[in-house]
DNA sequence: CAGGCAGCCTGTCGGC
DNA sequence: TGCCGACAGGCTGCCT
C-alpha cells in the first residue's frame, strides 16, 4: 500500500514524538507479520531513539544497540497515541515511550515488517535497492542508460525496485501520465528525452504527493490520525471511464502482471 | 539471466 | 440476505 510518500509522510510524523524519546517496551499483540517479529524487538527496554530515517519504503529507527526497520506492506500504518488508547482488531504492535505516548503499528493484511539489524549495512532487505527517485542519482541518463536493452513495458518496470525505488503501482500510471507516455511501451523504445522527462515527473508527482500527506485510499492514515490528500489530485489511478482531466478522453484501465494500470490513450503516447 | 506470476493475509465490494 | 469471486497501496521466491 504505502509508496514513498505515504512512508515518508509517516516518517516526518513520528520523527519529533520518538527522537529525544526512549523506547520503554515494546507490546507485540501479534507478531506473525511477512516475517516474525524479530525477537530483538520483542526483548526491547530503555532504548533511546537517535533518528528515524527512511531508505525505499522501509522506515528506520536508530538506536543505540541497532536498528529497527519497519516496512507498512500494503495496509500498514503508524500512529502516535496516548498510551491509554484500548487497542483494535488489527493493532499488532505498540512501542512505549519514555514520553507518555506509543508508537502504534496498525496493519489489517499484515504483509509488513518488523526487523532489527545491528548494522545497516548488508542487511538482506536493503542490500540491492536502487536509488532514491529524490536523489540527484535518480536521472534521465540513469533511467535512459539501464532501458537500453530493458525489453518489459516501462509501467511494470517503473515499479522495479532495483531501477528506483519508492514507486508503486500509483505513482507509476500518475508518472507516465505526467509525461505523457505509454504505459505499455517498452522501456527500450524510450528516448533520451523521453526518459528525462519520466525522471522529472516521478519526481515531481512524489513531492507533491508529499506535500499532500501521501495517497489514502482506505486505509492509509498519517501519524495523527488523518488521511492524506493526494488522492484528490490523482489523474488517471483509480479512475476508469471517467474523463481525463486534460483532454476529456475517458481513462483507460488494464492491467501489467497482477496490478492495475491507468492511462490516457489520447495524452499518453 | 530476465520475465511472469503465485502467494502471503484480511477486508470490501459487486454480481447473482 | 448470503455466498463467491475479484480486487486492494508490496515484495519474495519459484517457475519458465
């Protein structure tokens, strides 16, 4: 569910209730997650949070024995609550803070993660992550340099964690549509121009959409409780036969692998 | 090796 | 009203 924004978006909101904060316990109601919840995670006490980070889509709270790595799947979500607050149904873990608040970790498909590393580096969920889409690494002559002989169609391949991280099946048809291209063309049929102007729109779509708090569409939540507001903004996802934005046309839908596409078929070439 | 897709889980929605 | 299949924001691992 979570794409870099919504990731990110949790991210900012927890940051400033967990760094300073210490990590008392942490209460796991249910840890069969994607993976079992690492017992180091179980064993918690008096840990002070020194940063939260995000690398991809995973979230990353330093310690100073190690770290914990956090991934939302496709239905998670993290809220800061008073530690009162009588769990729910599908609130699988809590991290108790030294400040009066929990950390509460909320996923109904439990397809995220809870893991812990002494040591970033080589971890197996990171080792092989492409760039940033933000970075300065993440360009037109990078996308343009590896579709060379890429012979799969550029919507699918978007979504490649190995050619740039972050982007999910939302932000890839709202990418391509954003530069007005084909979701069905192979990656290798695109120009250099081409590809200079997919990088700039994944990365302006995702800032916005930042900006905007992430995409709910149901059960995404920020930190506070509240949902994001990108999915006012979205152009094509979601939205089969109703009019294109642009030019009127009705957005068309199909599918790449198991995942809905959506495009234009008058904008996107 | 690249590409395709089943499977992990629960909930919801539409059609019959 | 109830049942059944399809589908949902991700990712791994197995098969061709």
């Amino acid at each position: 569910m979570p794409e870099l924004p919504e990731v990110e978006t949790s991210r900012r909101g927890i940051e400033p209730h967990l760094v300073g904060a210490t990590i008392l316990h942490a209460v796991v109601r249910n840890g069969r997650l994607r993976w079992p919840v690492s017992d180091e995670i179980h064993a918690l006490s008096d840990q002070p949070v020194l940063s939260v980070r995000r690398r991809a889509k995973y979230l990353l709270l330093e310690l100073p024995a190690g770290w914990i790595i956090i991934h939302l799947g496709m239905s998670g979500s993290l809220r800061i609550l008073p530690a009162e607050l009588p769990p729910q149904k599908h609130d699988h873990l809590d991290l108790v803070m030294s400040n009066g608040k929990i950390l509460r970790y909320t996923d109904p498909r439990r397809f995220g993660a809870w893991l812990w590393t002494k040591a970033l580096e080589g971890h197996s969920v990171l080792a092989h992550l492409g760039p940033e889409p933000l970075s300065d690494e993440f360009s037109g002559t990078w996308l343009y340099e590896k579709s060379k002989r890429k012979k799969t169609a550029i919507k699918p391949w978007l979504m490649d964690n190995k050619l740039v991280v972050g982007v999910g099946n939302i932000y890839a048809s709202e990418s391509l549509f954003a530069a007005g291209i084909h979701p069905d063309r192979l990656a290798s049929s695109l120009s250099v121009e081409e590809c200079c102007r997919l990088a700039q729109t994944i990365k302006a779509v995702l800032l916005r959409s930042i900006e905007q708090g992430g995409t709910t569409l149901r059960d995404f939540l920020q930190s506070d409780g509240k949902p994001g507001y990108f999915a006012q903004e979205l152009q094509v996802y979601g939205r089969e036969k109703e009019p294109c934005r642009v030019c009127g046309t009705p957005v068309s839908a199909g599918k790449h692998g198991q995942r809905s596409t959506y495009w234009c078929r008058h904008c996107q070439r």
